[in-house]
C-alpha cells in the first residue's frame, strides 16, 4: 500500500491483560481513540489485574506465526505495535515475519517489566530483543527499560535518560522515544531521539498529572503513535498528538475507579467528553496556538496601537503592507469561494473577498494615497502560504484563512476598547472591533469546523498545519513594522 489511508489499520502485537489496562486490550482502546482500526494478534496470556502479575501463560509458536500470518495475508496492514514479546521463541516469530511483510510503520514497545514491578521478559531474551531494535521505524523505552537496552543502570536525570537513549539509536539505527515519566519533577520531559537526524534531540514538555492510574501508559502511549504515524509520517507530530492525548487520559483515569492498584488511563475521556473524536476541532487547534496568540498581545506593535503611541510612520508602514496582503488575500478567498460545493459556503467566502477590496482597502487608501509599495519579506512568506494552501484544495483553504479572521476578531475586541474619539488610530481599531467582523470569523470557524470533522485524519492533520502555519504568519505581520 502507498500512502496514508483516511482510517489507518493497526496491528498489535503483545500480551493480555484481563482488567483491560494494558496490552492488547490497552492497544485497542488507544487505537480506537486516535482514529485507527485496531487488530490484534496474541503473544501471551497473561493472568495479572491493577496490582501484578500472577501468571504468564505463553502459546506455541507456531500458533503465534499462524495469527500473524492470518492478519497479513487478509488485511493490508498500515502500522504494527509490537508490546510483550517474553522470550527468544516469540522474537523470532516477530522478527521472521517483519522481515517477510514490511510494514510501513513499527512501534517496538519493549516491554519488560509491568508498572507493578513484574518481570515480563525472560533474562536470556535481552539481547534477541535489542536484535529486533532495527526492525522498528521507533522504540519506545521506559528509563529502566532503557538501562536494559544500553547495557547500563538506570538513569538518574534527565541528561542521563537522553545520553542514554542516543547510544541505543547509534547502535541499533533505530529513531527512540526517551521517557522521562519515571523521574522525579512536576514536569515530565519526553523526546525523539534519533542518532542519524540533523536534529538528534527534540523535546516535549508537559506538567505531570499526579494519579496512580498509570497501569498501561506504555502500551497505550506506543500504540497511540503507531496509529498517528500511519497519518502523518512525522514521527515528531505523532508523537505530540498521542502525548496530548496520553495526558487528557491520564487526568480522567483515576474517575474510572478501576481496580486496588495502579489503575488504567481513562482511553476515551476525550471522546466521552466532546461526544466524538475530536468534535471540537478548531478550539483545540485554538488552544495550540496560545503561545502564538499571547506572543502577538503582547508585541510592541499591538500594544502600542492600542495605547495610541505607535508611530504613525510604523502604522503607515504597516498599513501600506496590509493594503498588499489584503489584495492577494481577496484572490484566496475568491478562489476558496470556488472550490466550496455549498452555495452557502461559496457566497460567504466570495463576499468576503469583495468586502478585503471594497470595506478594508478604502481605509487603508486613506493613510496609504492609494500607492502601492513592494512587499516585505513577511508579506510575501504569507500570501505564499495562502496561495499553496488555496491550491491544495478546500480543506486547507478554509484552514489557512481562518486565523486571519478568527485572530482579528480576538485582538479587535480589545482593541476596539481602547477607541476613544480622540484615538489617533479609531477608524482601524472600530473596523476589526465591529460586532459583523466577529460574526463573519465565527461563520468562517464554522464552515472550517465542519470541513475538519468529515474530513479523513490526514487530511485534518494537514488542515491543522496550514491553520498552525498561518496563525504564526500573523504573529510574524504584526511584529513586522517595528524593530
């Protein structure tokens, strides 16, 4: 198969857990919950609950290589999730048919020990284990699992787990996600590292949530990103999407009341809060640009304006390249009106292409005398990522518009505030303050929101990066006229 596919099928491959927190069981949960198909093929039977292990029953494997076989010869497999192995005979299997198949993605979770402390995998697998590392596009090690790997003790900070996770990637070839979750700190650092990139180590950051409900973040979180990766083919973006999911689940967890031990992550709290996957899609994507949004409240540009103490030349400067954007913008809306099958949605967008020429160039005619100027360098970066965007269909049209609109609209209520009479820059300030301009953004994240939910996972994850992309366009147009 080539390419992503809009609901992409996963593979588990791992252990049991009949409390329905870890493993297979687990996998499918998350799975599901990113907007995968989950399978699964049964590599133990484990007899374990909240607080341990009590028994591992192993079948033969030859019955292990003919559910492999049954999967793949039947069903196009998009990415495989590999948890508990448990010793040299099930490696192998794996291992032989990985080689036969390929996939396209696999996520090695190299399960050793359980949450509650229980040995999972036999001492004398080790090395047959670190073997299979190269057979996975990406491992993903806790720090005592990590220590296994590397052949060392576990780490104790942060420097130590990173260290770690780059002697695994040069040695085996294989990209690592380093997991600071077992360390101590009201944050937790987690990072793909990959020995072989330009950029070996990129972080992500997240405030730790204080429960016991942590029985199976491992499972969860790795097959949460194979089913990402077969979207997005950015192991980076996957990885980001299933933390932000893997922290949500874990703040719900504890509500489940699954369980006397370490009880389960809550899989579908997303879901059961916003009656779907991801049905909100543009607050989420609101609430992802915030450092972009608080960024451009806090420019010198915007303060100043709303102060009244910009001067009037960076106002005219500024003017003079908004008049500019706003003529190649009225273009990508009138061509967003045409890709639109609703007639509805097709005379919105092409009214708002005749209001950028009609309404918004009038006033900046005013302080500009109707010269044009050349763009600057941040103008002509953002018409071309609108112009691409318009180009790449309706979709990422209605996405890449939409913070010009919706960021307007934010920063215009409270600019609009400060219009007193005597403000030297009121006729602006009301016309992005005006209560239609704010209806006309919320019409806009109206039609993108309805775009983004029928759309296919990676077709949203392409919306969501022109949507990202033009948000910090704007970020970089406001804070261009000043020093």
């Amino acid at each position: 198969m080539n390419g992503p596919r809009p609901v992409p099928r996963v593979l588990s491959i791992a252990g049991t857990d009949p409390t329905g927190g870890a493993g297979i069981q687990a996998d499918l949960k998350s799975i599901a919950a990113n907007g995968g198909y989950g399978m699964a093929v049964v590599t133990a039977l484990v007899a374990q609950n909240t607080r341990g292990v009590r028994s591992v029953h192993t079948p033969p494997a030859t019955f292990l290589r003919e559910q492999l076989v049954a999967v793949s010869d039947d069903v196009d497999i998009d990415a495989v999730k590999i948890g508990m192995l448990g010793d040299v005979a099930t490696i192998e299997v794996v291992r032989d048919w990985l080689e036969r198949v390929r996939p396209r993605v696999v996520v090695l979770d190299p399960v050793m020990v359980a949450t509650s402390g229980d040995r999972l995998l036999v001492a004398e697998a080790e090395q047959a284990l670190r073997e299979l590392l190269p057979a996975a596009g990406l491992i993903t090690p806790n720090v005592p699992e990590l220590a296994v790997l590397a052949g060392e003790a576990p780490a104790a900070d942060w420097d130590a787990v990173v260290g770690q996770a780059l002697a695994v990637s040069e040695r085996w070839g294989v990209a690592v996600l380093a997991k600071g979750g077992h360390l101590e700190g009201d944050v937790v650092h987690d990072a793909l590292v990959d020995a072989a990139a330009d950029d070996p180590v990129r972080t992500l950051v997240a405030p730790r949530v204080d429960t016991s409900a942590t029985h199976g973040t491992g499972c969860s979180l790795s097959s949460a990103v194979a089913t990402w990766q077969a979207t997005t083919d950015d192991w980076f973006a996957s990885v980001d999407r299933s933390k932000q999911w893997l922290t949500e689940s874990l703040r719900h967890g504890a509500a489940l009341e699954v369980g006397q031990g370490h009880g389960p992550v809550s899989h579908f709290a997303g879901l059961w809060s916003r009656g779907g996957l991801r049905t909100d899609v543009t607050a989420e994507w609101w609430e992802r640009i915030a450092d972009v949004r608080d960024g451009t409240d806090s420019d010198p540009f915007v303060t100043q304006l709303a102060a009244g103490t910009l001067p009037r030349e960076a106002f005219g400067w500024y003017l003079a390249q908004d008049a500019e954007y706003l003529h190649a913008y009225a273009d990508v809306l009138a061509r967003t009106a045409e890709l639109a099958d609703d007639p509805a949605e097709k005379a919105f967008w092409a009214k708002g292409a005749a209001e950028c020429l009609e309404e918004e160039l009038r006033l900046h005619q005013g302080w500009t005398d109707g010269h044009r100027v050349d763009p600057a360098p941040a103008t002509v970066a953002y018409v071309e990522h609108l112009r691409s965007s318009a180009e790449a269909g309706y979709a990422q049209a209605v996405a890449a518009v939409l913070p010009c609109y919706w960021m307007y609209a934010d920063i215009g209520v409270r600019l609009a505030a400060a219009a007193t009479p005597e403000h030297p820059y009121r006729d602006w300030l009301v016309t992005y303050g005006d209560p239609a301009f704010a209806e006309a953004a919320g019409h806009a994240r109206a039609v993108t929101e309805r775009v983004a939910r029928s759309a296919s996972p990676a077709e949203r994850e392409r919306m969501w990066q022109a949507f990202r992309a033009s948000a910090q366009h704007e970020r970089t147009f406001f804070a261009a006229p000043l020093p």
